[in-house]
C-alpha cells in the first residue's frame, strides 16, 4: 500500500506534490484540484496577483491581497481536509511579506527555494503552518538544518530534493549541468544520501520528516523508483501543465504538448541563475539584442535591471497569457515526452495505476 504525506494534522491521499510553477501557471484552479484528486497542490507566489486590474500599478499590493484570494479559491475546490501549499521563492524582493501574509492566511504548507530560505521559521512562530526548504545536495540540506536548529530550535517538516533536470530556475552551476554524464548530479544519489541524513536526524529528534524527491520525475515508474529509495513522496511540475486545469493559457499548454527534446535550451535568467526553457521566438531574439526594459516590477532581488537582457516578470506574464513569442516558456527536462492535455483526475490515477503496478513487478 503507497502512503500518502502527512503535513500537521493533514494527509494526502497519495505521495505527490505538484510543484510550484509562474508566474500564474500553479495558481486555485491547478492547485486546488490536485489536492482535491489526492496530491498536494502548490500555488506560485510569483507575481500572484498579475491578473489583478491594479497590478502594473501597483504590483506590491496586488500580489498581496490575490495571495487570500487564490487561496480561498483553492480550498473552495480542494475541500477543507486537503493540503494547500505555497512555493516561495527566497530571491523574492519582498520574501519575508509574502511568506507573513500566506501565514496569515493560513496556508498549510510553504515549499521554499531558489536560494537558502535560513530564516524561514522566524515567520511561522504561533501559527500551523508547516515549512519545506528546497535543496540541492546534502551540504545544502545540513547547513539549513544545522541554521534552523541552532537559531530557532526547528526541524524542517518537510525536506524537497531538486535535480538538475527540473524546469524553472535551477540549483546547479553551469558547469555541473553541462558536465559528463558520469560526473553531472544525480538526483538518485543526492536522494540516496539526504535520505540517510534524514533518517539519522528523525532518530535524534523525533519529528517525521517526508523527503520529497524532484526534477524528472516524469511517470509512475519513476515515483517508485525514488520511493525505493527511501523517499517519502514525488514533486511534479511538467505533467500537470498539460492538464486541463492548469491555470495557464490554452497556447502555453500546447507549446509543451508540442515541444520537442531538440526544443529545450539552457538559459542565464535575469535572475541570476540557470534556467530550462522551450527555446523559442523569445530566447532566440535576445541572443541578439537585449530588451529595454521600461519598468521594474521589483519582482527579484538578485535581478540588476541596468544589466538584464529583458524583464523576467513581463516575459513569463506574456507567456502564461498565450503571447509565445513574447514570452519565456520554462519546462522540464522531459517536456518533449508530453504528448496530450489531460484532466488532473486521470493524470494522477495513470501515475498511481503505474507506480502501483512497478511496485508489485519489483516487490
């Protein structure tokens, strides 16, 4: 029998998160209907109000008050008893706001990467709200821990493994992505060795603590084989953007459905990290020219606008709104084997049906 997550005094059904994904592609509809199904579905902070009428205005605000919004619409569609949880990136200008506010507002779970989120849980203090840091590798994995313990006397309670062959922004050099094979990161092994940490700390403190193994994950073949290794759980981004209730446009959904392995292309982001895209329109034009950019959303920290090829808010805005061309679509590293749009429903019982039946093969 597959177990689901417990996060707090919740469980979900079956051992599967769906990552985090802006801006505006994870958003109530993905979201809440992933928890509903039996996973756990994760809204995107980043940039969550753009749809807001006062956004380009006022984009602080904006973001501010859609974060009740989603999540009230989420749990509208996911029930009361699921688990609704929140991707933050730490390299957000205003990290320590939006992580108070989703506090506040009662979020269940956040999931946080994209840089070293080491003061996480001064933001959670007297609420439920359960915390997950994203890592890369154990050493990254045992600095947080060791920060969270020494200063404020918390264990994480939950810890996501991402590899180098997620979509998005990336934890990983350069070098290290474009390394020989027998010498690039595997997620296998950073997985095997974070598990064994873990199962080490859980021994000396007590405290459950589900490691979640992502980037590739693509089917249920693949859940099985992280669960095999002593992982709790899978985070999945790619596969649930081709469903039907993805919060993105109909176009974004296709540009995955259409994409090819010879269409995905490594890119410096604005961010100042690695990132997996579609190569299209867009990242072939500013390899010629860079964008001026007339307006700074104040999205990243690490973002320096006098230097940046184009603005990453307006470009993943462009995109999730259907405007390819104009827009930066990121992916997965299995993005090419997307074939078809599908409900939710049915992606998460082929993946169960799949790692059920891989599981009773190999027991």
């Amino acid at each position: 029998m597959i177990k689901g997550l417990k996060i707090g005094d919740k469980c979900s059904k079956y051992p599967i998160i769906q990552g985090g994904m802006g801006v505006g592609v994870s958003l109530h509809r993905l979201a809440g209907t992933v928890s509903r199904e039996g996973g756990i579905g994760v809204l995107s902070a980043a940039d969550i109000g753009y749809l807001e009428p006062d956004f380009e205005t006022n984009p602080k605000e904006a973001n501010m008050r859609a974060i009740k919004t989603e999540i009230e619409k989420a749990r509208k569609i996911a029930g009361p008893d699921k688990i609704i949880a929140a991707n933050i990136m730490v390299a957000m200008t205003d990290y320590a706001g939006l992580v108070k506010e989703f506090v506040k507002q009662g979020i269940d779970l956040i999931i946080s990467g994209a840089g070293l989120p080491l003061n996480l849980p001064e933001f959670i203090e007297g609420s439920k709200t359960k915390i997950a840091p994203i890592v890369s590798s154990l050493r990254c994995c045992q600095l947080i821990v060791k920060t969270w313990r020494r200063k404020y006397n918390y264990v994480p309670d939950m810890i996501v493994i991402e590899g180098p062959k997620a979509g998005g922004h990336l934890g990983f050099k350069r070098d290290e992505l474009f390394a020989q094979d027998d010498k690039k990161p595997s997620l296998e092994t950073i997985t095997s060795e974070i598990v064994s940490f873990v199962r080490d700390l859980e021994k000396e403190t007590g405290k459950e603590i589900p490691v979640i193994a992502a980037g590739g994950v693509f089917d249920g073949r693949d859940i099985q084989k992280f669960l095999s290794l002593g992982a709790d759980g899978v985070q999945m981004a790619t596969r649930f953007v081709a469903t039907d209730e993805c919060d993105a446009s109909d176009a974004f959904k296709n540009a995955y459905v259409n994409a090819s392995e010879e269409d995905i292309q490594i890119i410096d982001s604005p961010v100042g990290m690695p990132g997996r895209a579609i190569r299209n329109e867009f990242i072939k034009s500013k390899e010629d020219h860079k964008l001026s950019i007339t307006k700074c959303y104040q999205c990243i920290k690490t973002c320096n606008v006098k230097d940046a090829p184009y603005c990453i808010t307006k470009a993943l805005i462009n995109a999730v709104k259907g405007n390819l061309d104009e827009g930066l679509i990121f992916c997965g590293s299995n993005v090419g084997r997307v074939k078809e749009i599908v409900p939710v429903h049915d992606l998460i019982q082929e993946l169960m049906s799949q790692c059920e039946a891989t599981s009773v093969r190999t027991a």
